[in-house]
C-alpha cells in the first residue's frame, strides 16, 4: 500500500519527468491503406538509432497493438525508413522492434494466409520462405541476428516486403488485385 502511495506521489511531483511524458507523448499513427501510392516507395536505411527513431518505434508498436495486428512496418505510417514492429505471441508481451531488417538466408517454401492492416478485411494465399535467418539493429544500435519460423518468420517476410514497396496482395493474380481494388475503393467512396 506504502509502495502505491509512494508511486503516486513520485508521479504526481514528477508530472514532467521525461519518462512520464514520453509515455504521454505516445501516439496513434494513421495507417495508410492500400493501393496509397506511398505504400509502394521503398524505404531509406536509418543510419542512427536516435531518440526519434525509438519514440517512431514506439509509437507504431502502439499503433500495431491498437489495430490490433501482429506487425507493422514503418512505411505504413508514411515514415519511409527502414523500421518495423513485430509480435506475434498470444499474450501481446514479445514485442520485436528491428531496425534496417536484412533477410540473410532463406529456406524451404510455405503458403500463408494472410493479411495486412492496409488492405483491411482481405486476405490471400502467399509463397513465403519456410526458415529465414534475419539481421537487424535493435533499439540499442546493437546488431542481432536469429533465425525464425512458423508465423514469425511470414511476419517478419510480410513487413520487410513493405520496406521494399511491396503489399502481399501483389502476390496474387491480376485478376483478384482488381477486384480488391474495386472492393476497397467501393468502401472508401461508402465511407467518405
Ligand atoms: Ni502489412
């Protein structure tokens, strides 16, 4: 009870502090829909790993929380660097953050079924590498590299297609792009 009381009070006289406001500064970022000619420009590499960099890290893991969905990439928010959010545990605890992501080594071949916070309520059928092996900078500049599977490794495929340009729906035939298209557009004008 002590320790409640005691926090509160350090929140309270510490009203600026910058761990509070950072906290408060977090933002939701409106989520560019697909086919936003801006989700189709490749992304620059970030070449530090500022403070701007970790508040924009931040802000689109609130943002991938919120929607809800299990990644987002940075060129979804209309910031074009190479920057994305990933968790894709049941207990939305194992956030990923990775920086100037490098898919190194690939392996083997699946199909998944997917789908994308920028073409909401469609989904497809994808040619995704089985295992891949992922070099990347964390929050700290640090650079790690592991190997993923399963629905981690299709995450990780899906969003560092977005920092090349490229939306999943461009994997399926020609045909049923137009009709997602027509879908989409259909919405928007009914939502306008
Ligand atoms: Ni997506």
């Amino acid at each position: 009870m002590g320790v409640w009381a005691n926090l509160f009070d350090f929140l309270d006289s510490n009203a600026s502090s910058p761990v509070v406001e950072r906290k408060t500064q977090m933002a939701l970022l409106p989520i560019l829909h697909y086919p936003d000619p801006r989700l189709f420009r490749r992304a620059a590499r970030v070449t530090a790993v500022t403070d701007e960099i970790r508040r924009l890290a931040a802000d689109m893991a609130e943002t991938m929380y919120a929607a809800p969905g299990i990644g987002l990439a940075a060129t979804q928010v209309n910031v074009p660097l190479r920057v994305i959010v990933v968790d894709v545990s049941e207990e939305r605890n194992e956030l990923l953050t990775l920086i100037n992501p490098e898919i190194v080594d690939r392996q083997g071949e699946v199909m998944s079924e997917e789908g994308c916070l920028s073409v909401p309520g469609i989904y497809g059928q994808v040619p995704r590498a089985a295992q891949i092996r992922v070099r990347a900078w964390n929050e700290e500049g640090e650079t790690v590299e592991f190997e993923a599977d399963g629905l981690l490794s299709v995450c990780i495929q899906h969003e560092v297609d977005h920092l090349e340009g490229r939306v999943f729906v461009q994997y399926l035939s020609p045909l049923k792009q137009e009709r997602i298209r027509a879908k989409l557009a259909k919405r928007a004008r009914m939502t306008a």
